[in-house]
C-alpha cells in the first residue's frame, strides 16, 4: 500500500506539473494580448496589431498543449483515486459544470476567432474576441480553484455514508463560491499567472532587442509586459499575505510546516532560512528574522501564539486518532520561501526595467538579466502549488474543522484505488512519456516562433 499511494502521489504530481506548465500562461497572455488590440483599436498603429499577432501565435501553441496535458489528467481521478472521486463527487460536479458551461466553451469558442479572424472579421468582434478569450480562461481558472479550494477547507458540505462507503455531499453551494480560501487562492494564482506572461513577453522582447531587431515593436512590447508584471508583481505581495492569512486559520499545520516552527511560542519570528531535521523533530539550523514578524504577519499582534508542530501533532493525534499530522517540513518550508523571495525579485526586475525604459534596448546588462528570468517565474508557480499540496499532507481534503472528528475530511491514504504496483507503474511510465513529449514539443515551437522576427516586418 506504501508504495502505491507514494507512486500514485508521485504520478498525480508529475502530471499536475507538467500541466501547470501551460496553465499560468494561457491565464496572463491571453489577457496581454487583448490589452495589445486594445491599444490598436484607440490608436490605430499598425505595430499594436503586429504586435499582438506575434504573441498570439505564442499562446496558441501554449494552449493547444495545456488543453492536450488538461485531458490527460483528468483521467487519473477515476484511475488512481477513485475512492476520492466518490468522496468529492457531488462536491466536484457544480463548479466543474460551471467551469465546462460558462468558461471552457466560451474561450474555445472565441479563440479561434481571434487566431483565425484577423482582417476576416470586423475589428471591434476580433477585439471582443480577445477580451472573451482571456476573461473565459481565467473564469475557467477560477471555477477549478473553487474545486481546489474546497479540498483545502471543505465548507458548504457534511458527510453521509453511501454505499461505497462515507462522501461529502453538498449542502450550501454559496458557501463553497464565496470560501475565502478559495478566492484568495485564486486571486493568488491568477495573478501569479499574469506575472509569469509578463515575463515571459519581457524575456523575449529582450532576447530581440539584444538582436537588435524590429525596436520599437519589443520595446512597445516590453513596455506593456513592465507595466503589467509591476502592478501584477506588488498585487501579488498583499494577495499572497491575504491568502497565508487564510491558511494560518484553516490549516495550522500547513503554515507552521511552512515556517519550521516546531515548538509553540508567543511573538515567533519569521524564518529565513531553516532545514529541519523530520524525524528529530527540530531544525538542525534556522536563521530567524525580527521576533514577532510572523505573529504580527498572522495575526496583526507582535505577542500573538503561534502552535508549533510538535502542539499540534498532539492535538491532531487526541481528535483523529494515533497518526503523523506532520506534513513534510523542508519541502513545505522551502516551497513557500523561495515562492517569497522570487515575488521580491519579480517587483525589482519590472521597476527596474520601468527606470530603465528610455534606454531599455541599450541596456544589455538588464536585457540579459531579464532573458535568462524566463525560467523563474514557472518554478515559482511550482512552488506555490508544492507548498499548497504537500503542506495540507496527510488530508487530500484539510478537516473543515480540525478540532471535531466527524468534520468533513479525507486522508490521502484513504482515497487512492484499489489496483495493483504493475498498474500503477505502468500508467505512471506511459504518463511520464506522454507529457514529456508535450512539454518538449512546447518548448521547441515556443522557440522557435519565439526567435523568429515577427509578421510584416
């Protein structure tokens, strides 16, 4: 069973991953691009037209892979978690229907005129094409956010045994939409994804402007991605510190995984840097900030209690019986610090690209930085899903209420199928070559149309 579940785990990771590849791009560069033909359409300059068709042949091609990687995906929940499928269920079925009514058909259906319909379709419908395209992928966003949301802190819900053994089933459908954590989550990972697609266009604006090439339409380009990815970047500080301040509440051991806290203290600092020692139960370095910064981040007060993970073990193990409650520290740890400290270098990278935007295609040492930071933004999207994930262990669905047994909740352990090693290692083996495959052809063709001087010019 050990191995099972870790390899099922392993599976569903590398498979959300890859997917999560494609996602955030889809969600900012769709809407840059309608700010593009935005700018077009007022102005009427031909390089704002130009412009947008370059990068949506970008985002086509990132789209069609994230669509193939989603399809593929979904397939494991009734393979390799079934019991969990039965579980969330009547839970699942109205925000996802949601998702396929007001969002999927909607983006698929105006996406095509905005590839195919330059100069075939009135400018004012290409227009309303793009904006449709890039409020229709973000809804689709938010909707499985509610879904992921729910898992994280399972409101609107109580459990009932059915015939395949107990499910939650659906009691306020309000309560699940307006979850606070869903829609801090999904704020957060919306506006993660249009500081990735921010960079992702500055990156590659610099690449040609390094080149030399077609100036005033990448530095039109980068211009917009600066302005976009600043205000998305110091959005994206007090989103983030809204959502911990969600996840403190709900999932305590979440967060005191996330800051190594291991014993309970009053007025605690935050953690710079830290490695802890799982077994031992302690951190074998840790290098503390100010005391009482990550009281006064959770809870406004520089004296306020903050359980350490050792507290609340003990307090898991009275309510729900003997177990480890404690999810892995280091990765949680790290997930969550390195996801900071690149929302800091994100916020510096756009401002400094905004004082330097005078002379922007003669500073190369910039042009170079802001080239090789495409990487950066994707792992820390990464990163915040590891830290949402792997935090939240051992429950694929975090107890609505902790401190109450009969709370709505699930374990991980408790929702994986019933099939054998072979199965699992064998799908995990043909899912592994499927998504490498896709990534791979993402990559080459986002390189090579990315390198290649744009339309009329």
């Amino acid at each position: 069973m050990d191995f099972l579940l870790t390899l099922s785990r392993l599976q569903f990771a590398m498979t959300a991953f890859f997917h999560f590849i494609f996602v955030p791009l889809t969600l900012g560069l769709s809407t840059l691009i309608a700010i593009m033909l935005t700018l077009h359409y007022k102005t009427g300059k031909k390089v704002y037209k130009d412009m947008a068709k370059f990068w949506t042949k970008l985002f086509a091609i990132n789209f069609a892979i994230g669509v193939a990687t989603g399809i593929v995906h979904e397939f494991e929940f009734g393979m390799n978690w079934s019991v969990y499928s039965r579980f969330v269920g009547d839970i699942f079925g109205a925000p996802l229907a949601f998702e396929g009514l007001m969002a999927f058909f909607l983006e698929s259906t105006f996406i095509g005129i905005l590839i195919f319909g330059w100069d075939r379709v009135p400018q004012k419908v290409h227009l309303l094409a793009a904006w449709l395209t890039a409020i229709g992928s973000n809804i689709s966003a938010f909707w499985i956010l509610v879904a992921n949301g729910w898992m994280q802190h399972p409101v609107g819900s109580k459990l009932v045994e059915g015939l395949a053994g107990k499910k939650a089933v659906l009691t306020n459908f309000a309560s699940i939409v307006f979850n606070p954590v869903a829609d801090t989550k999904f704020m957060h990972t919306m506006t993660a994804g249009f500081i990735l697609s921010a960079v992702f266009v500055l990156s590659i604006s610099a690449y040609h402007l390094l080149k030399g090439r077609n100036i005033e339409l990448f530095k039109k380009s980068a211009f917009i991605a600066i302005i976009f990815g600043l205000m998305a970047s110091v959005a994206e500080m007090g989103i983030g510190h809204a959502h911990t301040i969600e996840v403190a509440r709900v999932q305590p051991t979440k967060i005191a995984a996330a800051e190594a806290l291991w014993e309970t203290k009053k007025g605690p600092a935050i953690a710079i840097a830290a490695w802890a020692d799982q077994k031992g139960q302690r951190n074998v370095f840790e290098i503390p900030s100010i005391p009482g910064t990550l009281s006064m981040m959770l809870y406004n007060s520089p004296s306020a209690e903050v359980k350490g993970l050792k507290d609340l073990q003990k307090e898991f193990e009275k309510i729900w019986g003997p177990g480890n409650y404690i999810p892995p520290v280091n990765i949680t740890f790290w997930s969550f610090h390195l996801m900071i400290y690149l929302g800091m270098f994100f916020v510096l990278l756009f401002a400094l690209g905004l004082l330097k935007f005078k002379n922007l295609e003669n500073s190369r040492t910039y042009l170079k930085v802001a080239l090789f930071s495409l990487p950066l933004p994707y792992i820390a999207n990464w990163l915040g899903w590891a830290m949402a994930e792997v935090g939240r262990q051992p429950w694929i669905v975090y107890p609505l209420n902790w401190k109450d047994n009969t709370s709505v909740a699930l374990k991980t352990a408790e929702a994986v199928s019933k099939i054998t090693n072979f199965e699992i290692l064998v799908s995990y083996v043909v899912f592994l070559v499927i998504f490498t495959g896709l990534a791979i052809a993402d990559f080459y063709l986002l390189a090579k149309y990315a390198s290649k001087a744009p339309e009329n010019h």
